[in-house]
C-alpha cells in the first residue's frame, strides 16, 4: 500500500503544481460550475476538478494567528493512462507535520487522508469513491490539517458544482 501511495503521491504533486500554475492561467480549464472548476490536459492525458477555500482559520495554541501558505486547493483528478479514476487530494500550501492525518468533514461525516509533504490523500481507491460520494451530498467540505511548526489550519470549501464539475471531468477522461 505505501509504495502505492507514494507513487500516487510523486504523481499527483507533480500533476498539481502544474494544475496549480494553470489554474490561474485557465489555459486549460474547460468548464466552471459555480464554485469548481475543470480542466483538461491532452498529453498526458488528464483531467481534474479544483476549487479554493471559501474560508481559512489559521490557530496555534488555540489563538487566531497569520501565516503564510501557498495555494489551498481540493481536487479531485482522473488520468486513464495510469488507471487514476476519481483520485481526492488536498494541499494545504504548507508542508504537514509528519506523520499527522488531514480530517475532511463533510455533512457531519469524517474522513482521515494521509499526508506527505504538502499534500493529502485518502488511503485506498474506495475510500476516494466514499469521500466523492459524500461530497456530492453535501454542502460543504471543512478540512483541518497541522503544519510542521504545529499550526492548526481550517478550510471550509464550499460544494456548489461540485457534482457537475467531478462528472464533467470523468466524462472527459472516460476510457
């Protein structure tokens, strides 16, 4: 499982710090549903749905405080090259203190993604299909992770569109 993991885990930060980048070029981006958003990538052949925080808190020692993060972004990403079908990641846009879990709370119901440097992921194919499936359901998504330097983060994302951009992203990179 973990070799797994971590192969998903070098793909996917290399596909999402190029998504980032074209995120806000929206070269590539082919479709907005109110707060998601799709995008395409021919070679290789990819596609994902993405969207920003709505709302962060950033605590430590249970204060309020201001940090620096890079880009924030829940994604959802299909590649059919490498049989990648509906795979759920998060950055937090700093690097998580080892070892620690990101909670994803979606209508009441949790979920732990596993961490490695600056991003997070469920840890098998059908805990992904249960987060999406819960996402689709719900109205907003809370994820709350822990920094290296022990700062509690909360990002609340909203989940208008999110069914229609996740289903548009699969159509585009079925089979």
């Amino acid at each position: 499982m973990k070799s797994s993991f971590s192969a998903a885990l070098g793909f996917a930060a290399a596909m999402m710090a190029g998504s980032a980048a074209m995120a806000q070029e929206s070269s590539n981006r082919v479709a907005a549903n109110t707060d998601w958003s799709v995008f395409e990538e021919q070679n290789p052949r990819e596609c994902w749905s993405v969207s920003a925080p709505k709302e962060t808190v950033n605590t430590r020692d249970g204060n309020v405080v201001a940090v620096r993060r890079g880009e924030i972004l829940l994604m959802v990403f299909y590649r059919p090259g490498d049989n990648v079908t509906g795979q759920v990641a998060f950055t937090g846009g700093y690097p998580f203190a080892g070892g620690s879990t990101v909670t994803i709370d979606i209508g009441g119901t949790q979920f732990q993604l596993f961490t490695e440097g600056e991003w997070a992921w469920p840890a098998t194919p059908e805990d992904d299909a249960a987060v999406i499936n819960a996402m689709k359901r719900g109205a907003d998504a809370t994820l709350t992770g822990r920094s290296g330097r022990g700062t509690v983060t909360t990002d609340k994302f909203s989940l208008l569109g999110f069914t229609a951009s996740v289903d548009e992203a699969a159509r585009r990179c079925a089979g």
